[in-house]
C-alpha cells in the first residue's frame, strides 16, 4: 500500500525489531464474559490496519481474538500487501497454563488458532499460576519461564517477554532464567506512568510496552473516572502545538519515553489518527508536564487475587469491597511495581 504510514522500529535483544506502536485487540469483559467479535468486524479492523501502516497486532489468549488476528494477516499476506516477516505478533499466555509442559503445547495450540508457523513475542500475561477452576496453583512462575524458553527453543516463538510483573519479580526472571526477556507489557498512561520500572527495564535492554495508554481520557468499563480528560486544558495546549488530538500527544508522549503503547480502537478514523504520531516529537518540559499526572492510578487491578503469593502489585486492606478497576492508591512509598 503507497498510503500506509511507515513505522520506526525498536531492537529487541533478540535482534529481531519491534514495531512501535501496536494495535490492541482486548474487547472487553461484558455480561456474559469476555466480548467476542460479531461479524468479522475485528478481522476487518485488522486488516485496515495492515492497510494503513500497522505492522504489530498484541492479543492474548484469554481475549478470544488470536483467530480473527490470524486470519486478517493471512488474508493480507495473500493479497500481497505484507509478508509475514513485516508483521509482529505478540501474544500471551493465560494464567491456567502455568506448568512447563503446557506451556509449548498451548502455544502450538495457538499457532493453529491463528493459522501461523510462529509469533514474534509470547508474554507470560501474569505471574499468578492459576488451576482450571481458577484456585490458586502453587507454580512457580521460574517453572512457567521455563517452558516460555522451551517454546522459544522450539520456534514457536521469535521472543519471550512477561506482562503485569513488578520489578523484583522481573529481576528474578533475568536472574535465574536462562533467556532474557526481551520486552515486558504493563499498564502505563499519564496516572501511571512507571518511570522506575521503565527505567529498570532499559538498563536491562528490555523493551517496555505500554497497555491502556489512554488512561483516563476515555471511557473504561463504561464509566468516566477522575483524571485528565481529552479536554484537559495542559494536554490541549500541547496537541495546537503540534496540530494534533489530545490522544496522539498521549501516545507521542508513550514514544518519547521509548514505551511501545497498545492503543486499542475498532473505529477506522481513530485507527488512522493513533498511528498518526511519528512526524512529531515531543519537547522534554512537554514530556515532564505529562508526567506530573502520576497519581499511581490502575485500571487493572486484580485485587481478589493479592493473596496469591506472585500477585504482582500493592495490597488494598478490603479486596472484597474493592473493585476491579480504577482505584488510587494512596501509599505510594511502597507501591514499586
Ligand atoms: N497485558 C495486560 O494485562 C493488558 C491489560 C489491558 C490491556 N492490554 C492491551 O492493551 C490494549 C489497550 O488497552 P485498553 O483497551 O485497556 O485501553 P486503551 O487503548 O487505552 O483505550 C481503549 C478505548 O479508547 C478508545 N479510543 C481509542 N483510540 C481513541 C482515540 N484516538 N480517541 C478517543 N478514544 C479512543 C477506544 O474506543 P474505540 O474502540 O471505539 O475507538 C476504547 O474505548 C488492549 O486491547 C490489550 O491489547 C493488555
């Protein structure tokens, strides 16, 4: 496609480069469990994407899109418009195939979901091991890492990577694993910006991708939360500036602080307007102003899981009563995740 955006990349420590920016593909969670594509309309979205300039797609198994995914990029690999070389898969594992031999095996059971020989990127989604019927198992995640690096030795995957771990757990991983992970996905947007695990990761030679980039300025879970909205008067100045919208300044923002953000749309305007951020680049006093929205916020928060022994992020004294999404912390001095 003449048309399509060209995307910089960034180099994992794999050799292989990563896309920088990547479309997001988690539905949501309705009434009647996770939210399922009708009508092909994701496979469509994916392909516009492909279209006009995507080049990295992040799903997981638990989203129920790896299909809809896979087909589109076949579909565009046999129109001719990519190869598989030219697009990045990342996909991860779900918290119920935690033991090592599982591990390769859903994977494979993936690739065939997906219809592809192999992805670019397998997360481990969480460090919490969970049994079928969703109790706590007792793997450790240093056993689930292991069959993470078996799948890689296997070519299923080109890369290995975590998702939601903190930063000693991460640590952990570098230091007892025999592969290093080559990116880590969390939760970051202008409430939470994770400077320090950000920080960590890049002097590891981690790449760092950001999920739920658009924090507060959109609607989560049907609901407004407190925070900075699109309009918010600092954020706007910034985007007449530049003559962009609030939310490409927010992702620019993601860009130049070497965040890889997973914006999710399924509107074909706003897929064109969130890949529209590499011909500007923001000032550091731009990027600072954007950081002191920190406020330690997250939207997801799986606090009915803080008693197992891996769950990754600070305590809340009444989990019960809390719920899932967006809270503020207030004991910020002991929150490093
Ligand atoms: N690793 C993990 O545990 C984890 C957790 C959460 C998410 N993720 C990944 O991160 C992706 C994104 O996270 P997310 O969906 O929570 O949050 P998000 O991308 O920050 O927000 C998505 C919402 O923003 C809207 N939107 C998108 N672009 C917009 C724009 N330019 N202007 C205004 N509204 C816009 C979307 O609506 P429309 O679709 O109608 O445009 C949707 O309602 C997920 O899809 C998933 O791939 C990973």
């Amino acid at each position: 496609m003449t048309d399509a955006l060209e995307v910089p990349k960034l180099k994992l420590n794999n050799g292989k480069m990563m896309p920088a920016i990547a479309l997001g593909t988690y539905l949501g969670f309705g009434q009647n469990g996770t939210i399922k594509s009708q009508n092909k309309k994701l496979r469509n979205v994916v392909m516009r994407a492909i279209d006009i300039g995507y080049r990295h797609f992040d799903t997981a198994f638990i989203y129920e899109t790896e299909e809809e995914i896979g087909e589109a990029i076949r579909m565009k690999i046999d129109e001719g418009v990519v190869k598989r070389d030219d697009i990045f898969v990342t996909t991860k594992l779900w918290n119920t195939h935690h033991k090592r031999e599982q591990v390769p095996l859903v994977l494979k059971q993936t690739l065939d979901i997906m219809g592809l020989n192999y992805v670019d990127l397998y997360l481990m989604h969480w460090p919490i091991g969970l049994n079928e019927d969703y109790t706590f198992s007792n793997v450790d995640f240093m056993e689930t890492w292991r069959g993470m690096e078996d799948a890689q030795r296997l070519g299923l995957t080109k890369a290995i990577g975590v998702s939601n771990f903190n930063a000693e757990q991460l640590k952990r991983v570098i230091e007892e694993g025999s592969i290093k992970p080559a990116a880590i996905q969390i939760e970051i947007h202008p409430q939470i910006t994770q400077a320090d695990l950000i920080e960590y990761a890049r002097s590891e030679g981690i790449v760092v991708m950001g999920y739920s980039p658009f924090g507060s300025l959109v609607m989560r879970f049907g609901m407004q939360f407190p925070g900075p909205k699109m309009d918010d008067p600092v954020l706007v100045e910034i985007a007449r500036k530049y003559n962009k919208t609030t939310a490409q300044v927010i992702l620019r923002w993601q860009v130049d602080r070497n965040v890889v953000p997973v914006p999710k749309t399924v509107n074909y305007e706003r897929l064109k307007e969130n890949i529209d951020i590499f011909d500007f680049k923001l000032e550091q006093q731009e990027i600072d102003k954007i950081n002191q929205y920190d406020s330690h916020v997250r939207y997801t928060f799986p606090t009915f899981w803080q008693t197992h022994p891996y769950y990754p992020f600070e305590k809340v004294d009444n989990p019960l009563s809390d719920p899932f999404i967006g809270r503020k912390v207030n004991s910020f001095s002991n929150t490093k995740s």
